[in-house]
C-alpha cells in the first residue's frame, strides 16, 4: 500500500515552511512491527535477521531464541547455537552498553562506532572509571588483552590477574577498564541454546581472526536503525545506541532522507524505501524476551504501548516478560517448572475479546514448543485483569 495512503492521518509545519506528514500512534507501531519481523512471521536465514535488527539484546543468554522464534517462520534454535558455536555470531557490548547478539561482520563494524558510549559509561556511569586514577590505560589494555588472547578468563579472572600487576588498584575496576574500553566477547558454551555456562571472555579479534573496522563514522548505523525502528526522531536514536551527536549526524544525511511527525508534533525521520504498512493491518499476538528491543529502541515508547499498560505492567516482578497484543505491549508472560509439569502464565493488562483469548492461547502453545518440547503436562493460565 502507499506510504502515504496507508500512514498519513494529517500534516503539520515545521520551520522553515516544511510540511510534515503526521503519524499516529498505529501507523508507527505497524511499521514498526513490520520492520521488527513481527507483524508476520517470516523466512529468513538467523544471521540475516539478526543483522536486519541490528543485533538482539542478549543480556539473558536465551533471550535471543525467543526473539528470533517471534520473527521467523519456522526457526530452529540448533541454527543460532551453530552460528555461536562456528564464531558467525557473538555476544559482545555494544548500543547502550549492553550485551547484543551480533554477526561477526556487525561485531567488527559496530563496536568501534558505538565504543564512546563504553568509554562514556566507564567514566560517568559506573564506580569503576574513577578508581583508575594513576594507571597507564594503555598498558592496562595492552596487559587485559594479552591475558585474555592467550586465556580466556572470567572478569573475576581477569582482576586477580590484573592486580597482580597494579596491587595498589581495586582489581574489579582494572578489570572493568579493559571490559569497557576493549572489544570482549563472551565465548561459548555461554549462549548456547539449553546451555548454560559463565561469562568467559576474550578479545574479538582474537575470537573472530580478523581485527575491528576502522571506520567510526555514526552514518552507517543511523541508516540501518530506521531501516529498522523508523519512522523515528533523533531522541529515538540516541536512546538506541547510547550515542551523543547525533542531530549533526541526522543533518548531514537529511537530503537522502524523508521526514514525518508525530502526533506531537515531533519530528521524525526515515529511509526512502521504509515501508509503512496499513494502520489497520492485523497483528498477531507475539511473546517477547525481556529486553527485547523492540520496547527499549525508542526516546517516545508510546507506538509501543499505553500509559495505562507500561504502569500495571511495571508493577509485575523480576522474570516476566512482555506479550504483544494487538501490536502493543498489553500483558506479561512467564514459565514456571511445577512438580506436575510446566506452566506458562499470562497476565493482560486489559480484559481480551474471545478472539484475542484464543489467539493469546494459540501462540502460547507453540511458546511451549519451543521451551518446554518434553514436558509431560502443560498448561496455559491467563489471569483476569482487576
């Protein structure tokens, strides 16, 4: 359908004289969705989709097999752990600071753009950056990566060793110096799939065989993330990707790109070819990892859900994790192991139609399927909102 058929409820001036084409809350949550590969599921290769969201937040080792088994038509998570086993994907801090799932490729691409966010959070945002006071950075990198190319080590590992060096410095924030200032990925078993193991660490080069990009130029990365998340503002972007400076960035690209607003009057931006689906499309209900970043790729996570629904939802404990219905984040999901067998338990935030209790109850079942194959019993439990 035509962007602007399927999306335009109004139009508003910006400065200048521009006008603006205005996108309500459903015409971004759909495109949204569809951009995300989880309006419909889809067939694509793991390694593709994985670099067509720009990586999958991995804090939780097993998240991203829940991610992936949202999106792809017929996913099989023995793919993504060969793809971890053969060095084709690694687990490696990046946007935010946190733990994604990247391709090799992205690793090496992406980690040099996004590293003044790691340097940033050392220094400003965590105890660790002010505890190096009297250190040569530069031998401690040289020091925390040889270490680590000849032994992979745990953090603890690596501060025991450190401290060996530098006594007179707190062993954990030598140790959190060279996390933050150098490109570490967690090894295998660790983010295998129904495989557990510690946070291993060595350096991506040494892991991959092959050194990280040269180039750190934000352009690149601001193209694909509205390819991904768009139509979307600048605020959008840097909550993102942690980075700061992005209105130049968004400035020098603006002739290759075209602008919207929201319903706020917001402006937003994308790429040429972004598409825009229908804002009545239907959208099945899908479940979410917890950090998916489906719900933390955006400043404004109003074409994700309500107010109303982010508050009751915030009031739930440690564990659940988001259901998307209708296209929005209106309940949480968790699976708990009971002496009878396996429960998964789900919790709207508003009172569902018939139709959207068996739709919610469908896609449940084949969450089951993935999680819990061999269980004897199962069971699906959907509360009853007060």
């Amino acid at each position: 359908m035509p962007a602007a058929a399927a999306s335009s409820v109004a139009t508003v001036g910006h400065p200048g004289g521009v006008v603006a084409k205005v996108l309500g809350q459903r015409a971004l949550n759909r495109a949204l969705l569809h951009r995300q590969l989880l309006l419909r599921r889809v067939q694509m290769a793991p390694a593709e989709a994985i670099e067509h969201v720009v990586g999958l937040q991995a804090q939780l080792p097993q998240a991203p097999y829940v991610a992936l088994w949202s999106r792809l038509d017929g996913f099989d998570p023995d793919e993504l752990s060969t793809l971890i086993s053969d060095r084709e994907a690694v687990r490696i801090a990046v946007m935010r600071a946190t733990v994604h799932l990247l391709t090799a490729r992205d690793c090496l691409a992406l980690r040099p753009v996004v590293q003044p966010v790691l340097t940033r959070t050392l220094y400003s945002s965590s105890p660790y950056g002010r505890k190096l006071e009297g250190v040569d950075v530069d031998e401690l990198l040289a020091g925390g990566r040889a270490l680590l190319v000849a032994q992979p080590r745990t953090n603890s590992e690596l501060a025991a060793a450190l401290h060996e060096r530098w006594p007179d410095h707190d062993a954990q924030s030598l140790a959190y110096g060279v996390h933050y200032l150098s490109p570490l990925v967690q090894i295998p078993p660790r983010g295998l799939w129904r495989r557990s193991g510690r946070a291993v660490l060595t350096t991506a080069p040494a892991w991959l065989g092959r050194e990280l990009d040269a180039d750190t130029s934000a352009d690149s990365l601001v193209l694909r993330y509205l390819a991904a998340f768009g139509p979307a503002s600048v605020a959008d972007i840097r909550n993102w990707s942690g980075l700061t400076g992005l209105r130049e960035v968004v400035e020098r690209l603006r002739p290759e790109l075209r602008t919207f607003a929201d319903e706020r009057g917001r402006e937003l931006f994308d790429v040429p070819d972004g598409p825009l689906p229908d804002p009545d499309t239907p959208a099945e209900p899908r479940f979410l990892p917890e950090y998916d970043n489906f719900f933390l790729g955006h400043d404004d996570r109003s074409r994700v859900g309500d107010d109303q629904d982010r508050v009751r939802l915030s009031r739930s404990t440690i564990g659940w994790q988001p259901v998307l219905i209708d296209g929005f984040i209106r309940g949480a999901w968790k699976i708990t192991t009971q002496r009878w067998g396996t429960v998964l338990r789900i919790e709207p935030t508003r009172a569902l139609s018939t139709y959207d209790t068996a739709a919610v109850e469908a896609e449940g079942a084949t969450l089951l399927d993935l999680i819990a194959p061999t269980a004897e019993r199962r069971d699906i439990q959907i509360t009853v909102p007060d």
